[in-house]
C-alpha cells in the first residue's frame, strides 16, 4: 500500500487585513496577502465619494472621486464645481449668475444688468452733452446705440451726436463799415447772408447782405475857404474827395481847399526903392513871373528880382571914409570906373588910393559894403585887396570885394517833420518864397508855410494779398478808416481781412495724423478731417483720430515675458503675443510659460517626482521614482514599489 501523502497543515494568522482575497501555496506553506484600498487615506475631496475597485498593491490610482454632481476623476480628488462668476465677466453696474458650477459645465453664466434684467440703459444725455438752453434726447438708451442723441435749440437749430451751434450773428464782423448800423433778425446757425445794414444818416437807406449806399455832402463841412464855390458831384460814403473848390478867378482844386491868388507883388517890398513891381499872372500857380522895372528908366526892369537902376559904385563906399569917391560912369553897364583921391590929391582909380605909403588898413574906407563886416589881415601899403567881407545877415563871405550873402529860410525848418523845404531865392531880403513838399506816402506842398499834407494808405499796401484796399478820407488826421476787402466778401476796417481760415493750422490733429481743411472759407468751419498715418481708414471731422492702441502698454503677459503687438490700431485687437524665455508663445494672452507635472504629487506617498521639462507643452514626462529603491522607476505615473510588510515588524516579540 502507497503512503498516504502527507499535507502539511494549514496554519492561521491573525493579521490587520480587513479582508482575505488570496491565498498562495509556496513551499508548503500558506500564504496571503493584505488588500491595499487607497481609498483609505481620503484622496478626494470634502463631498466626494472614493471607491476602489481592485484593492492590490499592485494596482495603485485605480480609485475613483465621485462629486455629488456627477463629475469624476481617477487616482486624484474631482474638481467639481467651477463658478465662472468668480472672474466678474459682466463688469459693473450687471450682476452674475452660473446656473451649473460643474467644473465640465462652461459658457452658461449668465450677465443681468441692475437696471433692467433685460436690456442695460445708457442715457447720453445723462452726461449733458448738448449746450445751455438746448434740449437733449437720446431715442436708444442702449450700449449698442451710441451718439443717437440729439440737441436742439430753443430756435430749432438741431444737431445729433453733439451740441447743436444754435446762433451766428453775422453783425459780429461789422460787415457794415463806418455810419451804418448792421442788425441780423435771424440769428440761427442755419440763417445766413439776412443782415440788414441801415445808413446812419438817412435810415431809409438800407441793404441786406452787403454795405449800403449811404448819401455824404461833403461840401456840409464847408472844406473850402472863404469866397470859394464848393460842389460835390457824387453825394455818396463810396465816393469821397471828389468835391471841387472854385475861386472867384476860376482856379479850383479837387478834394482840398483852392489857393485863389498869389500876387508876388504884394508887400511892395519885392523890388526895392525907385522901382514898380508888376505881376501879370496872379494865379496861385503863375510863380517867379513878376517884373522889377526902372522909376527912373521904365526900360531897365528885371523878371523875379529887382533891377539894377543905377550902380554907382561910390554907394558902397569902396574909397574909404578919408578919401572922396567919384563914379565916372553910373550907368549898370559901366563898373570899375570909380576914382578914389586922397586929401593929398593922390588918386586911384576902380580902387582905393595909397594916400600914406606906411600903412593901409582897407577896411577903413568900408569897402565891404552894408550888412558885412569887413577884416584886413595884413595892413601894409604893399597888400592890397586882402581883406576879407563877412555877412552878418544870411551866409557868406569874399576876399578883396563884398560877399555874396546867401539868406536860406529854409535853415530854420520851417515846413516841420514829415516835410521837405526848398527856397527859390536865397538872397539877403528875399522871404516867404520858400516851398514846403510832403515826403511820400503823403502828398501835397504849400509855399511860404507848412504843406496840408495828405495820406492815403493804401499806398502802403496794408491789406493781404489779392484783397482790395480802399481809403476813403486820405488826410494824417483820418487814420485806420481803410477798408481791405476779401474776393469772397469778407472785409476789415483799418487791418487786412481773415479771407480764409484753415482748420489745419495750427495742427489741430497732432502727431502720427494728416489733417485736411476741404473748405477754407472764413465761414466753413469744424469740417477739418485727421486722418491717421499708420491706418487711412481711421480718421475722425473736427477733432483728433483714434489712431494707435499699443495693447502691450497694460502689460497683459506674464512676468519675463517678452510683449509684441504687431498692429497697434484700435480695429487690430487681441493679435499681441506673449514670449516666454524658453520660446513657448501665445496670441492675445499670457503665455504658460512653466507646466512642472509634479507639482499635484502624483507618484503619492513614498516615491519621489521629478519632472525634467517644465515647459508648458512637454507633459507626460514625469519620472515617479520609489524611495527604498531608487532603480523602481515609471514615467508618467506612480512606480510598483516592493513593501515588506515585516519591516515594520508588525507581529510580537517571540
């Protein structure tokens, strides 16, 4: 009979296992091993269930967290709620709502405005955009309906999209001129060229849109002197100085008094004792025409000055006061002729005598004549006609014979400043035939006095260029009364005229911006247009564009982050990029520049993690390494480590 085989007994331990899965025959002995329910240590989170369905060592992060909300996740705590409201999307003045914070539940928050659960209001006209006295309605009071409002005057002036220009009271430039009243009787922005100007001096004279033709007599101020005919052909404000002065005689002058009569005789002093002056032409301008002419001989006359009648040389004493002077020949033809002769009979003749042999002081026989003042420089009887003749009225002086004196009245500036003087006759008792000439730009002279002088100051060309110029009374006294008039009816009293007014200076669209004014008329404005340099389709009328928008000035990216926006314009947005140092990059936000996968454990307790690329596109590249043996390694999840259970030495002593 075979032995019976003997089976070894079966030996029962008591251990801390919750429960007996498997039991193993190796080397004759029974043996078991613990369940490992990772649920035990409570990975998930508060609220959630864990289960996990194969107990083993070997099988680790098989386990199971159930959100009460359904959401799952495995070998890590669910993620079970995600409130979109948290980042405050709807912004101010909208409240938020997330119906599902389910963390796989997103885009369904919900924006509420406070002041309607429907649609938000935006009353532009909250703000007060329009002027005073204009009234504002906004008919769409809604973020999407911006610059709908409109404003209105108390005129029914009405603008949208900002305030209305409710007046244009075109007195304002005084387009009238001098002696006229302007008077607009429609003020409203839209009512132009309807100013009325009315003559001051006849109010029943009146134009619309221009200066009236207004009557002016000028010759009501009498402008011209005593006995003089005044007549003004033309009695209007276009046409003045045109009146004429007539004298009794017929000499007339335009636009100034008329100087009648110049009777170069008058006085009688003109030609001298013994003579008769005749002027046969005394109009004012029949000059230098009188005649001097002889008492004693009506043949011998002279024109302008007075004749020689008789010369005798004796008159001036040309022998001294010692010796007798005779003039053989008194005749004005005949000179030289006279004889001096000395008491002692000694004679000379045409000269004075040596009477003395010694000395001879030629001024003693008064050879210069009246008027002069006579030195003899060297009184020896061997030099003669030495002396020197000197005037004491006027300028001048001789050697040897009486000076010419030259008696200039113009030394003493008669005419005044702003003038130029001339004398005719320069001769010693020859007065008031001087002549007095305004210097340019006046105009006008006088004899014997100061010039009337006038002034037309156009002649200075004050107004701009191709603008016309016109003054009406050209007198000093009247100054700045010149009317400088644009070719498209703009016009300025006493400056030149604003005929055009471009809005583009000065560069009211600042830098990076190309400004054009389409209309520069001095009454076309706020029509300038910015257009942008960098962008043509962005431009904006009567103000600056929006040109440039840099969306990295706010600093949307990262720390050590590298910002670019390739297009700063407003209608390029959300295209910048975020650069990181290691190259990762992303458009229109912050880069993830760092994704280190060990940073959620998820080798668990007991292995060490480490990740060697923690760029944010290199995953699944963590290396779970166990700690009581570092060859135990796996990439991408928790390693099988060995667990000797009796290192703990679970069981008793013995």
């Amino acid at each position: 009979r075979r032995a019976a085989i003997r089976t070894p007994p079966r030996i029962r331990f008591t251990t801390s296992c919750a429960r007996v899965t498997t039991t193993i025959r190796s080397r004759g002995w029974m043996d078991r091993r613990c369940d490992k329910d990772e649920c035990s240590s409570m990975p998930c989170g508060t609220g959630q269930t864990c289960v996990d369905p194969v107990q083993t060592p070997s099988s680790l992060l098989d386990y199971t967290c159930t959100c009460a909300n359904g959401v799952v996740a495995t070998g890590s705590a669910a993620v079970c709620e995600n409130d979109e409201c948290v980042a405050a999307p709807c912004g101010t003045g909208q409240t938020c709502n997330d119906p599902n914070v389910a963390a796989n539940s997103l885009h369904d928050f919900e924006c509420t405005c406070d002041n309607d659960m429907s649609t938000c209001d935006k009353d532009e006209c909250a703000s007060m955009p329009c002027g005073t006295g204009q009234t504002c309605v906004d008919p769409v009071q809604t973020p999407s309906s911006l610059l709908d409002y409109t404003c209105t005057c108390a005129n029914g002036v009405v603008a949208t999209g900002s305030a209305a220009v409710c007046e244009n009271d075109e007195c304002v430039a005084a387009p009238c001129g001098t002696g006229q009243t302007c008077n607009d009787p429609n003020v409203a922005a839209n009512s132009l060229h309807d100013f009325e100007c009315t003559c001051d001096n006849d109010m029943t004279i009146k134009k619309v849109d221009g200066p009236a033709t207004c009557d002016k007599d000028e010759c009501v101020a009498m402008p011209c002197g005593a006995g003089q005919t005044c007549n003004d052909p033309v009695q209007t404000v276009g046409s003045l100085l045109d009146y004429t002065c007539t004298c009794a005689n017929g000499v007339s002058s335009v636009g100034a008094s008329a100087v009648c009569e110049n009777d170069e005789c008058a006085g009688g002093a003109v030609c001298g004792m013994d003579q008769t002056c005749n002027d046969p032409n005394v109009a004012a301008n029949s000059l230098h025409d009188f005649e001097c002419i002889c008492n004693a001989d009506m043949m011998v006359k002279m024109v302008d000055g007075p004749a020689t009648c008789v010369d005798d040389e004796c008159a001036t004493s040309p022998c001294g006061m010692t010796q007798t002077c005779t003039d053989l020949n008194t005749s004005p033809m005949s000179t030289g002729d006279f004889e001096c002769e000395c008491g002692n009979g000694v004679k000379a003749t045409g000269m004075p005598a040596v009477c003395n042999m010694g000395t001879n002081d030629e001024c003693m026989t008064m050879p210069c004549g009246t008027g002069q003042s006579c030195l003899d420089p060297d009184t020896t009887a061997m030099s003669l006609l030495d002396f020197v003749c000197s005037c004491v009225t006027g300028v001048g002086n001789n050697v040897g014979s009486p000076a010419a004196c030259v008696d200039d009245e113009c030394a003493s500036s008669p005419c005044g400043s702003g003038q130029t003087c001339v004398d005719a006759d320069t001769s010693v008792g020859s007065t008031g035939d001087f002549t007095c000439t305004c210097t340019s730009p006046k105009t006008g002279s006088a004899m014997g006095s100061a010039a009337v002088c006038a002034l037309d100051e156009c002649s200075a060309a004050p107004c701009g260029a191709g603008q016309t110029c016109d003054d009406p009374v050209k007198l000093p006294s009247s100054l700045l009364d010149y009317t400088c008039s644009c070719s498209n009816g703009a016009m300025a009293v006493g400056a030149p005229a604003s005929c055009d007014v471009d809005e583009c200076l000065p560069s009211p669209c600042g830098t990076g911006q190309t400004c054009s004014d389409p209309n520069t008329a001095s009454n076309s404005l706020h029509d300038f247009e910015c257009v942008c340099d960098n962008d043509m389709t962005l431009r904006a009328v009567d103000g600056p564009a929006t040109c440039s928008k840099d969306e990295c000035a706010s600093m949307p990216c990262g720390m050590g982050q590298t910002c670019n926006d390739p297009s700063p314009t407003p209608s390029s947005l959300l295209d910048y990029t975020c650069t990181c140092g290691n190259g990762v990059v992303a458009t229109g936000a912050a880069a993830v520049c760092d994704g280190d996968e060990c940073a959620n454990s998820p080798c668990g307790s007991g292995q060490t993690c480490s990740d060697p690329n923690t760029a944010s596109n290199s995953l699944h590249d963590f290396v779970c390494t166990c700690d009581n043996d570092n060859s135990l390694t796996r990439v991408d999840g928790p390693a099988t480590c060995d667990k000797d259970e009796c290192a703990s030495m679970p069981c008793g002593m013995g």
